[in-house]
C-alpha cells in the first residue's frame, strides 16, 4: 500500500517537474546569446581541485568564499600566506615581497599558480601548499573522525562492559566487521599491530567517499577521486608491508626457493615490481572508481544544460538518483576493498613458512 | 595529465592529516574502544564459562542432596528398626525377670508354708500328745509313777505319730 502510494507520488512529483520545466523552458528561449555549455569544462571544474569554494552563481557573479592560498618559494626560501580572493578568480595578478603570481586556470580543471615577471607570465610557478577546497575537506573529514570515534571511545567508557548504545551501537558493528571479517584472516595473530591503521584507513576513505557524494557546501569536493590523495594512503600501505615484511618475504623476492638458478635474478626483478604494483593497483583503484562517478553523475547532470532545457532534467533526476545509489554502495565498497587489499598485502609481507 | 599528476601541496597535506587522525586515533579512539571490546568479550566469556561452571555444581549439589536425603531416610528406617527390636527385646526380658520374680516368690511362699506347716504340724502333735496323755492320765485315774518312763512313752508316740 505505501509502496503503491509513494509509486504514485514519485510519478506526480516527475510530472510537475516536467511541466514546470517545459514553461521554464519557454521563459529561457527569449534570453539568447548564451555563451556556448562547454561540458569539459564544467565536469573537470568538479573533478579538479580548486583555490577557492564555488558554490553557485548568481547575476553572474560566483558565489562561495576564499581559501587560503601558502606558497613556498624555494629559491630564496619563503613562504607567502593570502587569502584567494586577492586573484579575483585569476584577473588579477598578486605581488608578495620579491615575487608576483597569477593564477592559471588549469584545462583539465583546477588552477595552477605561476610567476609573474616583467609582466609576462612565465611556466615556473612557487611549490603550492594552499588550502584548497580538497585540503579544507580533508580537515573536515578529519575532524568528522576525530568527533566519531572519540566521542565512541568516550560512549566505551561511560558504560565498561555494558551493550553498545546509540551512534556506539551504529559504530560497533562495522567496527567489528572490518576488524573480524577483514584484518583478522588476512592478518591472523599479527592483527591487532596493524588494526589500528587500517580501521583509520577504511574509515578514512569510507566518510571522504560520502562526503564527495553530498552535491553541496560540506561535501562535492572529490577527495578521494584525486590521485594525490590514493597515492599517499597506497604509499602508507607500500611502506608498512614492506617494513613489517619478515625474512621469508625478502628470500621469496630475492631468492625464491626452488626456483632453477637462472630463473631467480629475472624473478627478482618481477618481484620488485611487483612490490611497487600492489599499492600502485591500489591508488589508481580508488581514484579512478571515485572519480568515474562523478565524471557520470556530472555528465547525466549536464544532459541539461547540453540540451538546453529542463524537460530532460526528469530524466537525468532519475538517472543521477540512480547513481548515487550505486555511489554510496560504492564509497562503501571502496573502502572495503582498498582495506582488506592493504591487510591483504600487509599479511602477505609475513608468510608463516617452513621455520617461523 | 593533470588529473593523474600529484599535486604536491594534497600530497603534504594528506601526509600530514592522515598521520595525525592515525595517531590522535590510535591514542584516543582504538585503543580504548578496542581494549573495551576485548574486555567485553571476555567478560562475556566467563560469564558463560561461569554460569557452565555453576550449572555443574547445581547439578552435583542436587545430586549430594538426593545422596543425603535418601541416606537419611535409609537412617532413619534403621533407627526405627533398632528402636522396635530393642522395645521387644525390653518387653521379652522384663517378661521373663517378672515370670523369675514370680517363680522365686512362689518358691519363698512354698518354702514358708513348708515350714509353717511343719511348726504347726509339729505344735499339733506336742499338743496332741499333750493331750492325748492327759486324756490318758484321766483315764487311767492316777499318775504314773515313773514319771521318766512316762515321758519317754510321750516321746515315742509322737515320734511315731503321724499326720496323713
């Protein structure tokens, strides 16, 4: 019966959505002269990083709120700190004691930011360390973090050894999961040394893949959709498999038993290959699975503004409903796979062999 | 190109944040939600183990009870036993003392009927004869003069007198 109901609801919502849209669209068609939809540019805009955050437009005029912009010069070393509305979105140059940077937008999205001399924009630009709209939401993600678990470990000491409760009991059993069903067979006894990083990791990117799905303020940054980001959570993942690797994972690399002599310096370099390919599939893994769905739930938004009317947004409504669905299963899934992968890698660093 | 170039200022900025949300995790989240898990755990643990354990003893408990009670109703019949042995055995003992008693009177009583009717037999006879020579004396009309003689003829006849 409410299924029924909201069936027929959802059905009275899309028609009003498409006749409001249909005499929106008439209104339009009297404004002409609209500078043409460039599509690439609006979903790179997205995918990329950006200097400050645009929220919407308004008369024609951006609306959002600077982010701090730090540069290092290295050559003499200094550090410039200002606020990115000193660019005016790239219109103006900016001059910092010795030095005076523009700001560049980017093809693929993002800005760069470069040196200014003689008047002349040159291609060397200062290392830039600015807060950026992905770095802001990286705090925020780490606040949200550090909120939830320590206000769970505070909820763990309110009440020893009694039932979860609330957000605690919410929080426990996936917990437990990623701990018991993930870490534990892949790690066995060594499992409680490394079941701290990876609870953090899978956690980590599980909330910075939902807040990518949020379309507005707090969220919309791709975070995890940007290659820098995978890559230092694959470099952590590189870094303790290879540290917490035993013995027999260096004699299985260098000199893997019984294997014929001449085999063994050509599978020495396959192994230290593979070494570096295990987290490389990791990092590309994440990226390109956050940043594809943005890329299609951009583009089905786009549909639009491609089609230069409304009546198609029931449609791309439908469709990007669809897709964030399969999104958030996603954030979840990737999550999952990047933390039992790393566990995983991290179990394979210390195989049980014959003498251990 | 762009999109899969690290840019170096996420790249130190992930570093940094991540490091710190590991450690400050690991120091104030973790360990004590992990820690309070694995206590949890294991006060369930022997919990269970506990209520097991004391199952068992109930078990032996209800076991040692039924022991106990049935010895005590095997104890008491045999007390009740002994107690209806000894009663008759009591009765039959103060049966037969009586029945001696009895026998023993009977006997005194005989003995001293005997003899009170031996004495009385006896002062019969001396009266008798008493008599019987008085009678004689009577009869004869004078004494005798040989008294001595006299009475050795008293003597003798009751001597020779006798009763039944």
């Amino acid at each position: 019966m409410i299924l029924k109901l909201s069936k027929r609801n959802f059905l009275i919502v899309c028609f009003t959505f498409l006749f409001s849209c249909i005499s929106f669209a008439n209104d339009d068609s009297a404004v002409e002269e609209k500078p043409a939809f460039n599509i690439n540019e609006t979903i790179f805009g997205h995918i990329g990083d950006n200097h400050d955050w645009h929220m919407w437009d308004y008369n024609g005029h951006a609306v959002g709120f600077p982010l701090p912009v730090i540069l290092v010069n290295t050559n003499p070393f200094s550090i410039d700190v200002f606020m990115s509305s000193e660019f005016e979105h790239g219109h103006k140059t900016v001059t910092k004691g010795d030095h005076t940077y523009k700001m560049v937008a980017k093809e693929m999205g993002g800005q760069d930011i470069f040196y200014v001399e003689n008047g002349e924009v040159t291609d060397k630009g200062p290392l830039d360390f600015s807060i950026t709209k992905n770095v802001f939401t990286l705090f925020l993600v780490a606040i949200i973090m550090l909120v939830m678990f320590i206000g769970c470990a505070r909820a763990y000491k309110r009440r020893p050894g009694q039932a979860p409760k609330g957000f605690q009991a919410w929080l426990e059993p996936v917990i437990l999961f990623i701990k018991e069903d993930v870490i534990e067979p892949n790690l066995g006894r060594h499992a409680d040394k490394y079941t701290p990083y990876l609870l953090t990791v899978f956690f980590f990117i599980w909330i910075s893949n939902m807040m990518g799905l949020i379309p507005f303020f707090p969220g919309s940054a791709n975070l995890t959709g940007n290659i820098a980001v995978t890559f230092v959570l694959a470099v952590f993942t590189l870094l303790i498999t290879n540290f917490s690797g035993n013995k027999e994972y260096w004699k299985d690399i260098f000199c893997m038993p019984g294997l014929p002599w001449p085999l063994i310096p050509i599978m020495a370099v396959v192994e230290v290959i593979g070494i570096f390919t295990k987290p490389f599939a990791l990092m590309i893994r994440l990226f390109a699975n956050i940043t594809a769905g943005h890329i299609i739930v951009l583009s089905l938004t786009s549909l639009i503004f491609i089609f230069g009317t409304l009546a198609i947004a029931p449609v791309s409504v439908f469709f990007v409903m669809f897709m964030d669905v399969l999104e958030l299963f996603v954030a979840a899934l990737q999550a999952y796979i990047f933390t039992m992968l790393s566990a995983l890698f991290i179990g394979l660093a210390m195989p049980e062999g014959h003498e251990a | 190109m762009d999109l899969v170039t690290p840019g170096i200022g996420l790249v130190f900025w992930t570093t940094v944040t991540f490091l710190l949300v590991v450690f400050l995790l690991i120091k104030f989240a973790w360990k004590p939600v992990l820690g309070m898990i694995n206590e949890r755990n294991k006060s369930i643990e022997d919990a269970l183990q506990l209520a097991e354990k004391t199952k068992a003893e109930m078990a032996q408990l209800q076991a040692d009870n039924e022991r106990i009670i049935a010895e005590a109703r095997k104890e008491r019949d045999n007390l009740l036993k002994e107690a209806r042995e000894m009663k008759d055995q009591m009765i039959a003992q103060a049966k037969a003392e009586a029945s001696a008693e009895a026998n023993k009177i009977m006997a005194a009583a005989k003995v001293s009927i005997e003899n009170e009717k031996n004495q009385a037999m006896q002062d019969l006879k001396s009266q008798v004869a008493t008599l019987s020579f008085e009678i004689a004396e009577k009869v004869i009309g004078k004494e005798l003069e040989n008294k001595k003689v006299s009475d050795e003829i008293i003597a003798e006849s009751i001597k020779n007198l006798k009763f039944n």
